[in-house]
C-alpha cells in the first residue's frame, strides 16, 4: 500500500489502536479483538516482547485493505529498518529523531513522531512528518491543540495518551486528524476480557465523543432523556436548558427534527444576526429535510428581510452526517473565545 493510501486509510478511521503489552500471545489476541471491532489501524509498540515478529504475523494475517500495521516506540533507524523489513506500514515515536525521518522518506513509510511544543511541530513537519503524535496527551490535553493549530493550521496532529471514549469528542473538536488510543482502548485485556475491547473500538469509531443530554424538570415525566448519555443534566426550565446548551457548546448543528429543533435553530441564528456570538451554526440537511427552510430563507434575502451571509449569518449545509466535523473544523479556528461569548443574560433567551 503506497504511503498517501496508508495516510488517508488513518485519518478517514480516525483511530489508531495501540497495543502495548508483556506477551506477544496478548498482543495477537488484542489485535484479533481490535480488527473485529472495526480498527483500520493498529500500531504495536516495541515494548512488546517479539514485536518484529508480531508485526509479521499480524501483517501476514491482515490485508492493508482490512487493517494496517504499523510500529510504535520506534527511537533509531536500526529499529526501524527492522519493522520495515518485518512489514509494519507506518512508524510511531514518541519524539523526533532526524535518521529515523530521513529512512522512513527513504522508503516512503509514513513516519509520525511525537511533539510537545510548538517548535517540535515545525521540527517533525521540516523532517517530513505528515501526520504529529502529540505526547504526552494526558499532560497536553485537548487545548494545546487547538493552539498550535491557530498559528499553524497546516500541522496534522494526533493526540497519544489519556484518549478515551469520554474525551475523543474534544479531541477532535480541538482539530486532531486521528486518536491514538491505548490503555483505555486495551484495559480489558488485563483481565482477559477482549470481548471489551471490541466494544470499545466500536464505540470510539462510531461515536467518538461523549454525548450530554440537557433537558427541563417539567419534561422528564413527558419526554426519554437519552439513555446513551454519559451526562445528564436537569435544569429548573427551558431558560436555563437554552443557556446551558449555549455555554457548552462550541457550534450548533441542527439535526431533522420538530418545532422546538426549529425554534432554537432560528434562536441562535438571530442572535448570530443582532452580533451576540458568532458560533458556527450548521444544520445537517439529510435527505433534503431543510431544503424547504432554506427557500424561504433564499426568498427573505431577496426581499431584503435577511441579510446576506457576508453580512449576516453564514448558514453552513451538510448533506451527509460525515461531513458535518470537517466543516465545522473550517471555521470553528476563526472564532475567538471572546467572540463565542453570548453578551446577553440568560433571562432574555
């Protein structure tokens, strides 16, 4: 597989699953689990025991197609050369070193070595680096992502360390490419149970985030609060619901839905318009469901009742679920903290 199919077979999964284990036998029954579970990418570290075998084997076994194996805790060209020549697909390391860049070009391996600082960024990507292991992310958290991205919006960043199912959601909307996951995607098998980590796996490619319902007193006797929340908030009445919701979030997106989905979408487009915040706003158009909004918001413009988007409020459209990220990322980096801010009390929502 050439080395812009292995890059693009990454950041279209999103996931990277770590394997770092005391056994080779546990690190081939995890990537078992991991490639039932729908991980297209799986790194073994050499930590493991016989990692230049396990990759072999594991690279023997799976298809770049089904899932492709790379090596991680690669520190030298010696241990490089070694995965290569044992098929690992790309190279992982936890810091930058100029010998291993200059073999992984070589020989057009994809090479992601880890970065803490800003100039680490610039150092990996004059190296070759495309896509940039941020280590360690339980230290860094999601914010030093989106920091450097601000000054450096090219750099491709992937977050190693302290990523889990309950945090993935920010990582990304920090602007990470792709998750490295490891000691909470393979916990279970410290107990035997990788039928968990199958789970998991699932869960973090179709999900990847944490999911918070919010929802009014008067309306859990009357309305199912989400049951796959991992938060659940109550609030003493829809005042308080709108002004939670707005102060959690980041962007707003518009799913298909009734007259209370419409009546917030046309909320916070107003207070977009009147200059109160300037989060990005999207509705998901699936199967057309808001094209008929959209004519008569296409109408008020000609009448001169809505401004235009350069103007006023520039609407974003996503026709398919999966495209809703990656046009919130476009202009989510342009909003300041400041301008996300509502310069309204929450009694006059």
């Amino acid at each position: 597989m050439l080395k812009l199919q292995v890059l693009s077979r990454i950041v279209e999964s999103g996931l990277v699953a770590i394997i770092r284990t005391n056994s080779a036998e546990q690190a081939a029954r995890i990537a078992e689990a991991c490639a039932q579970g729908g991980v297209a990418a799986l790194e073994v570290t050499f930590t493991v025991p016989g990692a230049a075998g396990v990759i072999g084997d594991l690279a023997k076994r799976y298809k770049p197609e089904e899932m492709v194996i790379g090596a991680g805790t690669v520190l030298d060209p010696e241990t490089a050369r070694a995965a290569l020549l044992a098929g690992a697909q790309f190279l992982v390391s936890p810091a930058l070193n100029g010998e291993t860049a200059r073999l992984a070009n070589r020989y057009q391996i994809p090479y992601m070595p880890g970065a803490g600082t800003a100039r680490e960024v610039v150092e990996a990507m004059e190296c070759g680096a495309e896509i940039i292991k941020v280590f360690p992310g339980e230290t860094l958290g999601p914010t030093f992502i989106k920091a450097v991205k601000a000054p450096l919006p090219q750099a491709s960043l992937m977050p190693t360390g302290g990523v889990s199912l309950e945090n993935a959601g920010t990582w990304i909307a920090a602007g990470a490419v792709a998750l490295g996951v490891g000691g909470n995607l393979i916990a279970g098998a410290k107990t035997g149970d990788y039928a968990s980590i199958n789970r998991l796996a699932s869960a973090v490619i179709d999900h990847g985030g944490t999911a918070t319902g919010i929802i009014p007193e008067f309306l859990t006797a009357k309305e199912r609060p989400l049951r796959l929340a991992q938060e659940q908030i109550i609030t003493r009445d829809m005042h308080e619901r709108k002004q939670t919701m707005f102060n959690r979030a980041d962007a707003f997106v518009a799913l298909p839905g009734g007259i209370g989905t419409l009546e917030e979408l046309i909320e916070q487009m107003t207070w977009a318009q009147l200059g109160r915040h300037k989060k990005p706003i999207l509705i998901a158009n699936i199967n057309g469901f808001w094209d008929p909004l959209l004519v008569l918001l296409d109408h008020m413009r000609v009448l001169a009742l809505v401004p235009p988007p350069a103007k006023g409020v520039e609407l974003l459209v996503a026709d398919r679920i999966d495209d809703i990220l990656p046009k919130l990322r476009e202009v989510a980096f342009a909003v300041s903290d400041a301008q996300k801010e509502m310069a309204v009390p929450a009694e006059r929502m």
